[in-house]
C-alpha cells in the first residue's frame, strides 16, 4: 500500500508544467542554446536577458547615457536640462523626446545585425520586448502614427524587407497605433554606416519626402520615428525636421539601440 506524499505529488505536477512547457514552447535560448519555456517571441533566456546592455540613465533627447552623479539632479523634471546631454545642451533636436532600449554592444549588435542583413525576423520579438514595455508603461499619450525610417525602392527590392518597417509593424501590432508610410526615400545614398558624419550630412540631403497623400492630414499630429539603431541622429533630424514643416506638433524617434 503507498501513501499520498504532498511533496510527492507536488514533484509530479511540477514535472508535467515542464513537460507542458517544454511541448508548448520547445526552445532553445538563442544567445546561450539553453532550454526556454518563455512566451515564443522571446527568444532569449532569463539568464542571458539579465546581461542585455540595458541604457539606464540616458539623454532626454538622445539616449546618449548620462553619468549618475553628473548632469542628473532634477530627473523628475521632464526633459529640463540636467536630462540633457552636452551635445543636445548646445544643438536643436528637432523632436521632443527620444526612447532607446540599449547600447549598441553586444549580444545585442549581433542579434540586430542577423535581424537585418540574414534574414531572421523572427528575432524582432526579442529585439522590441523592452522598447514596447517602456512605451506601454510610460505616463504619456501614444502617437497618432508611427513613421519607420523608409529605404529606397532598389535596396528594398534587394534586401527583400525594411527592418525599420519591420520593427515599427510589431510595434503598431502590439500597442495599437496606426503605421503610416508619410516618408519615402527618394535617392539612394551609400551605405551610411561607413561614412563621417560630414558626409552623411550630403549623402542625406534631400534624399527623404514627404508622401504627397498625407501632406493636408498630419498638421498637429503626434508622430514616432521607427528605426532599429541611432547613431549620430542624421537620419532622424532630416525626417523629423521635414514632419515638423508640414506641422506635426509632437515628434518621437523610438530605436532599439544606440551606438
Ligand atoms: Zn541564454
Ligand atoms: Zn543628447
């Protein structure tokens, strides 16, 4: 005859929710190849997503990390100038606020760059999970529209997708804004990455326009910019300035990490 062991019994249920888990999210971290039974978007397991490069205390304007004990006294005022960096201290951004999830190091270059060049969108959940959370959570009004950072006709029809596109797609899902192509890209500049900041400025010159459909509609409106990383904020400053000509009141950029 057996008796009924509750620490028996509570090892058995235990082992069938991991069997459970197992079955319904089969798996591996793809950062450490570790077994996961984490929600299916996100790839990544609680071990290895404790060492993302989360930015902590950041520019108001431009994420760009701020010293705890320097340029920080008054964090509770809003975007007051202790929030600001140096550089947004002495130059104009052309947008009211900025929200960045992490620096540009790794695991988190790495998982960008097979996001965007090898063809793994599926990593688009785990790239976005932090940047989402922090816009549902936060205590201010959600845009009208999100605006992806658009790419020229040729490259698209080369890559195949815009990762910008992508990112703002799982963005519009998940919170509900409309994703509104406003910005086209109308000349194909070279690769930016690989060029000074001097150069991007020429390379980027009138090289972005405004869709001619929503030219009469985005007066007043509130307006987030969507593009994976930030780097010097050219790209942004040029579509943010042109939104703003045309009216739109409050503008956002949203990236997912900033070199
Ligand atoms: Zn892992
Ligand atoms: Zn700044």
């Amino acid at each position: 005859m057996t008796h009924f062991s509750p620490k028996k019994c509570l090892s058995k249920v235990k082992g069938c929710l991991t069997k459970l888990g197992n079955t319904l999210f089969p798996q591996s971290c793809i950062l450490c190849h570790s077994r996961i039974t984490t929600a299916p978007a996100f790839l990544i397991c609680e071990e290895c997503e404790q060492s993302l490069p989360i930015i902590q205390t950041s520019c108001a304007l431009c994420s760009t990390p701020l010293s705890t004990n320097s340029n920080c006294a008054n964090l509770n005022s809003a975007k007051s100038n202790s929030d600001l960096c140096g550089y947004c201290l002495n130059h104009q951004r052309p947008w009211q606020n900025c929200i960045v999830s992490f620096h540009y190091s790794e695991p988190i270059s790495s998982l960008i760059h097979r996001f965007k060049y090898q063809h793994e969108l599926r990593l688009i959940g785990t790239l976005s999970q932090k940047l989402i959370e922090e816009i549902r959570y936060r205590d201010s009004p959600l845009p009208d529209a999100l605006v992806p950072v658009p790419m020229h006709s040729k490259r698209l029809a080369k890559r195949g997708y815009n990762h910008a596109a992508v990112l703002a797609k799982q963005i519009s899902t998940q919170l509900n804004i409309p994703r509104k192509n406003i910005v086209k890209k109308t000349i194909e500049t070279t690769q930016l990455v690989t060029l000074k900041e001097s150069e991007r400025k020429n390379a980027l010159k009138n090289s972005f326009e405004l869709n001619k459909n929503y030219l009469s509609d985005i007066k007043n409106w509130h307006i987030a910019i969507i593009d994976d990383v930030m780097t010097t904020g050219t790209t942004a400053t040029k579509i943010a300035k042109l939104l703003a000509k045309s009216g739109c009141e409050n503008i956002e950029v949203w990236c997912i990490a900033r070199t």
